[in-house]
C-alpha cells in the first residue's frame, strides 16, 4: 500500500477574500483535499443540506489536477459537486446562479504569474468569501473539523456555450 502524502499548507495563504499558493512549494495536493473537506464543511454548516458546489479550473497546466484534489475533500464531506471544466471566473459565479448551486469554488491564481494556485469561493450568491469566513476556514482546515459524508460527481459538458449564449441573447435594454 503506497504511504499517504504528509500535509502541507503555509497558512499564509488563506487571504481576506480567497486563497494563494505557490504549488507545490506552498501547499501540496494532500493540502489541497483539506482544503476541500473544510471548505464543503464550512458549506454545509451554513446551508443545513448536502450542497450543490459548482467548481471550475483555469488554464494552468497543474489546475485541473488541484481541482481533482479539492473536488476530493469536498466529496468527503457530502456536497454535490458539478464540475464545469476549463473556465473563467465570471463564468463559475454565473453558474451559481444559472444552476440554482450553493456554493462555488473555482482554482485559480488569477493575475499571477505560473506557479501559483488559488481558490475563489463563496456561499452566498454572487459573493466571495469575506475576511471573516476565510478566517473561519482557515481554522476549520487547521483543527481539521471536517464534517464527513458522502458526495456525489457530475460534469456539466459545454457549460461555456450555456455562458456565451446568456452574454449574448440577454442584452441590456437601456438606452
């Protein structure tokens, strides 16, 4: 049996409004799980249910194996995850919305630069997570109070056309 990967998350990294990395230096993918089960913990302690988690990924080579990791930990709690792929921010948050989800968790650096990861994340439609939640994150990760359950996968094909499609035919109407 293969020995588990220690741990490891500097926990410098979790912000005011969402979390940085640089990977594999910083947090490694047996941290990334954590991160996962504490966030889908801290999910279901605010919505009382087995959630709805939208995630996605953006074009960073390592991205998408991060997101298997985070997609792992969130499972171990008992959210149901639905996977949009390769996408932009604004198109996880539009997701929240267009598919009725409880949560959103996207992997991403952002503007910085190859070698970094990150989480977006928010509850609350159309917010992030705020200075007080990544704290109460961060600490629920650090105490590992992790809630456990079963989840659920499925992927969401060509949810980008779903986006595009909306930017395109819902048009403002003011002059």
């Amino acid at each position: 049996m293969p020995k588990s990967e220690d741990i490891h998350i500097n926990p410098l990294g979790f912000r005011e409004y969402d979390a940085r990395w640089l990977y594999p230096q910083d947090i490694n993918k047996a941290g990334i799980k954590n991160v996962g089960q504490g966030l889908g913990s801290q999910i279901i302690s605010k919505t009382n249910k087995s959630p709805r988690v939208i995630v996605g990924h953006d074009y960073r080579s390592y991205s998408e194996e991060i997101k298997k990791k985070l997609i792992e930990g969130l499972l171990e709690t008992g959210c149901k995850v639905e996977d949009i792929g390769l996408a932009l921010s604004p198109t996880v948050y539009f997701a929240q919305f267009n598919l009725d989800a409880d949560a959103v968790a996207m992997v991403t650096a952002s503007h910085n630069e190859n070698g970094w990861t990150g989480i977006k994340m928010g509850i609350e439609k159309g917010l992030t997570h705020s200075p007080k939640e990544m704290n109460e994150l961060k600490k629920i990760v650090f105490e590992k109070k992790f809630v456990k359950g079963k989840g659920s996968y499925k992927e969401i094909r060509d949810f980008k056309k779903i986006y595009i499609d909306s930017l395109t035919n819902d048009k403002i109407k003011k002059k």
